[in-house]
C-alpha cells in the first residue's frame, strides 16, 4: 500500500517504552500544488498512534469491568432470575466505575501521549506553515472516533461474554445496539477534549495531571448534582452508558437526547481545537 502523497513519512515510526515521551516521526510537508488531503491525515494518524499498550489495558479493564458486572450479577441470581432482570443489571454493574474513571483515564493517557509526541516532532508548526492544520484536525477527529468505536466494541463483547456465562440469551443485547452508539460518541468527546488539553497545555504530565482533575470533578458532579455532569466532557461517558438511570438504556428518546449531546461537545470542542492550534503552535 502506498502512502498518501500528502502526508508521506521521510521515515519510518518508531516506538518508545517510555509513555511520557514517545518518539514519532514528524509530519512531513507538502509538494507544491497538493492539497490537503483528510484521507492521507488520518493514515499518519493511525501510523502514529500507541496502538499496543492502550488496547491491552482496554481489554484487560473491560474484561474485569464485565466479570464484576457477572459476580454482582451472581449473588442474587436467584430472585433476580425470578424478576426477569439480565442484561439491564449486568451493564450498569459493568459500566459504573469503568465510565466514571478508568476508561477516561485510559482515553487520556492515549490522547496525551499522541499529544506529546506532536509537541515533540514540531507538527503542528509544520502542519500550520503548510497550511494544513485543518486536515490534519479533521484527520484526528476521523482516529478518535475510530478508537472510540473499536473500544465501544471490545466493551460489547466482553459485555456478551459475561451475559452468557450468566445465562442470558444474546439477542436481549440487540435492544442496547443505538446505546453503544452513544458510548463510542462519548468516547469521542474525551478524545477530543484530550486533544484541545494537548495542544494548550503540550506536555504528557500536565495534560494527564488535567484529565485525572476533570475525571475526579466529573465524579462529584455526578454524584452529587447529577444533571451537572453534562457540563464536564469527562463526565459525558457515564450519561452516555446510562449506567446511573438503567431505566433509559434502552429509551429512543434518551438514546437521542445523549447522543445530541455528545455531538454538541464534539462540535465545540473541534472548533476549540482548532482555534488553540492557530494560537498555541
């Protein structure tokens, strides 16, 4: 396969162990007379991106996630049986903590990294005297709704894993299909955030030290005043599973209503992201 013309690499990527610091190519410029291409952006993302350790610590914390979800599940299995409750128990037991905390701290570790190796390699310099920054937004927004719906779909199956070592017949999962939808759309609105924190604040540990920050404000909001968390994007992934009102998992209307929502924070956050980079690059 051969490589866009746009954003054709001088050199292989390279991968770093270290997570805080790791070295990617920088992004190339541009022959005379080709315009920017979206395709070719989103190719050099995915040539960047930490692929290997993010989507271990995904499978590894939605396996576990899913299997509390199956223990919880278990110890009332019997009267939960006898009221016809499965997979509107198993999901939100999964899903809590998982959205609450661990997969936004998983999605901004990864964000960040991207983050500080574009910092590192100079790109966004290159990218703006190329006259390419909007290609090269566009093309970040296009990788992080591609890792946001993969790692929906990691979460789906060990979802259906856990449901049917409890028993449970798998097409009751159907009715939650237009639910994962939303969680990958909420997904993306902490990849985006991630990536306007990256561009502002342009090292791995502060913009790590922002999203733990965020996370933690975004707990309180829901816990405390509910309806608040729509306000914080870290916060849009739990209202997003519905694993604090299982009673609309499956509701059309708040289905919708959660997905405007995260369509809202992505809109706005992109045009955040694409202001900061004519600011701070």
């Amino acid at each position: 396969m051969s490589t866009p013309t746009a954003f054709a690499p001088s050199a292989p990527a390279m991968r770093a162990p270290d997570l805080s610091a790791p070295s990617m190519p920088a992004a190339p410029s541009v022959p005379d007379g080709h315009r920017p291409s979206v395709r070719a952006a989103w190719y050099w993302e995915n040539r960047k991106a930490p692929n290997r350790w993010y989507w271990v610590a995904v499978s590894v914390l939605c396996s576990l996630a899913s299997l509390g979800g199956y223990l919880q599940y278990r110890d009332y299995q019997d009267d939960l049986q006898a009221r016809g409750i499965s997979w509107d128990l198993l999901w939100p037991q999964s899903t809590l903590m998982l959205s609450m905390l661990f997969l936004p701290l998983a999605l901004g570790a990864f964000e960040a990294q991207v983050a500080a190796g574009e910092h590192r390699g100079r790109n966004w310099q290159r990218m703006r005297a190329n006259r390419l920054e909007g290609a090269m937004v566009a093309g970040k927004l296009l990788h992080g709704l591609q890792v946001a719906a993969t790692t929906t779909a990691i979460l789906m199956v060990t979802t259906a894993i856990a449901g049917l070592v409890a028993g449970f017949d798998l097409t009751g999962l159907a009715a939650f299909l237009p639910r994962f939808g939303v969680v990958a759309l909420g997904m993306w609105v902490i990849l985006t955030f991630v990536t306007w924190l990256g561009v502002v604040t342009r090292s791995f540990a502060t913009t790590m030290t922002a999203v733990l920050l965020s996370s933690i404000a975004g707990m309180a909001m829901l816990l405390v005043v509910r309806p608040l968390g729509v306000l914080n994007p870290m916060a849009v992934l739990t209202r997003a599973t519905a694993a604090l009102t299982p009673e609309t998992m499956t509701s059309p209307g708040a289905v919708v209503a959660d997905g405007v929502i995260c369509l809202v924070w992505v809109a706005v956050l992109a045009l955040a992201l694409r202001r900061a980079v004519r600011r701070h690059s």
